[in-house]
C-alpha cells in the first residue's frame, strides 16, 4: 500500500499574506509545494517567476515541486535551481524529444518531471517513463486554476500505472487541475501519488480536514 500526498499549488493562495499561506501550509503538514510558472506563450496565462519561489524557499523547508508550462523550459532549469526547486517538470508537448533534458536535470542534481496536457495520448510518454521521476497529468488544459476535472485522463493514469509497475520504474504519478474532495479517491485508486489541489484546497473551509484525507488515501499495491 502506498499512501497519497498532497501539494497544494501556490497558484491559488491569497499572495496578498504569501508568507501566512506558506506557514499554515508547514504547520498543516502538506508533502510538497506545487508551484506553477506560465510563460504567456505555452499556456495564455502568466504567473510568476524565479524570485517568487525563492522567496518561498526561504520561507519554508517544503519539498519545491516547480511546474513549468513555458516554451522553452530548459532556459530556466538553472535559475529555478537556483531559487531552491527540488523537482522541475516540463511538457512533452514542447520536447517530443525529452530524453537531453532529464539528463541535464539529472547532472544538475535535480529531480525531474514530464508532464502531458489532457489532448496528448500518453503512449507518447511511456517509453520515456524510466528516466523521470515524476509522471506529471494534467487534468485539465493548463493555464488556470479552478477548471473542472477532465474524467478521460483516468484511464490515461491506469495505463501509466501499469507500465510503471510491468517495468518496476520508481517514477511516482502526480494529477494536476480540478482535484477536490468528489475524485481524491478515484485517482488514487487509478494510480496516483502525489495530488495537486489548488483552488479546493485555498478555498476549503477545513484545510486541515482536506489534507489529512488526502494523506488516508492508499493505493494498491
Ligand atoms: C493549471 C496548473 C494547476 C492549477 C491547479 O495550469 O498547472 O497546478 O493551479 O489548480 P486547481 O486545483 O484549482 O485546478
Ligand atoms: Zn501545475
């Protein structure tokens, strides 16, 4: 049995007291921070940059999941290093070709991810799998926060799951948009890890509730 964890995304916390958002997030016991940064060129949004997550790793000793929706990710492997990033993902959609850059990750010391949009099959990523540590789906079309779960990517996770376990890879399953209460459940029982809640979670009435059902949740095996 593995047990699920929760990375609220940042995204959606009140930046006005960023750094009362970040303690509660310490003192609620969350796993990781997710951190989305959006170019206004891969996704029609743009959200912040380097100096925010440092200032947010100053803030805290969390485990910096950095999401990049850009164009050109590989730019800015080095200064979201810089700034403090544990884990950096990137999107297929931009490298078809992935392989180069989770090597440059890897040699930087970093923990890398490869993340799919809901339109993009995910036989395109299997055969890439082994040289990531993280499977990053994306449940909705990325961009924003509080959009609905698209429900056709959870067979995309079962089919992700049951490669990674046929070939006994370690790179964990993380979901990404539209994750609340209603489908924690579901897309851990489909194989998920690691669930990305955004607005659910800054807009919960009871945090704490949220988070420790979230880290109840076990998947088999
Ligand atoms: C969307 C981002 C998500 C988003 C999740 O482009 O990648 O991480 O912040 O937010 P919710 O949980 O509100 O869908
Ligand atoms: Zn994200």
């Amino acid at each position: 049995m593995t047990k699920a964890k929760i990375a609220p995304s940042i995204l959606a916390a009140d930046f006005s007291k960023l750094a009362d958002e970040i303690k509660e997030c310490d003192s609620l016991k969350v796993d990781w921070l997710h951190l989305d940064i959006m170019d206004g060129h891969f996704v029609p949004n743009i959200s912040f940059g380097p100096g925010i997550v440092n200032t947010i790793d100053k803030l805290t000793d969390k485990f910096l999941d950095v999401h990049l929706m850009l164009s050109e990710p590989e730019k800015y492997f080095e200064p979201f290093a810089k700034a403090g990033a544990d884990l950096i993902t990137f999107h297929i959609e931009v490298h078809p070709d992935p392989l180069a850059h989770a090597k440059v990750l890897k040699k930087m010391g970093m923990k890398s991810g490869l993340s799919l949009n809901p339109a993009t099959d995910i036989e395109k990523v299997l055969p890439y799998l082994e040289h990531f540590d993280l499977l990053l789906v994306m449940s909705v079309n990325p961009g924003f926060g509080g959009q609905s779960f698209i429900e056709s990517v959870i067979p995309k996770i079962e089919t992700a799951r049951r490669h990674i376990d046929k070939h006994k890879l370690s790179t964990m399953i993380e979901i990404d948009g539209g994750i609340a209460e209603n489908n924690a459940q579901r897309v851990v029982a489909a194989g998920v890890d690691i669930l990305v809640i955004g607005s659910s979670f800054f807009g919960a009435s009871d945090r704490q509730a949220l988070t420790r059902q979230v880290q109840s949740l076990k998947r088999q095996p």
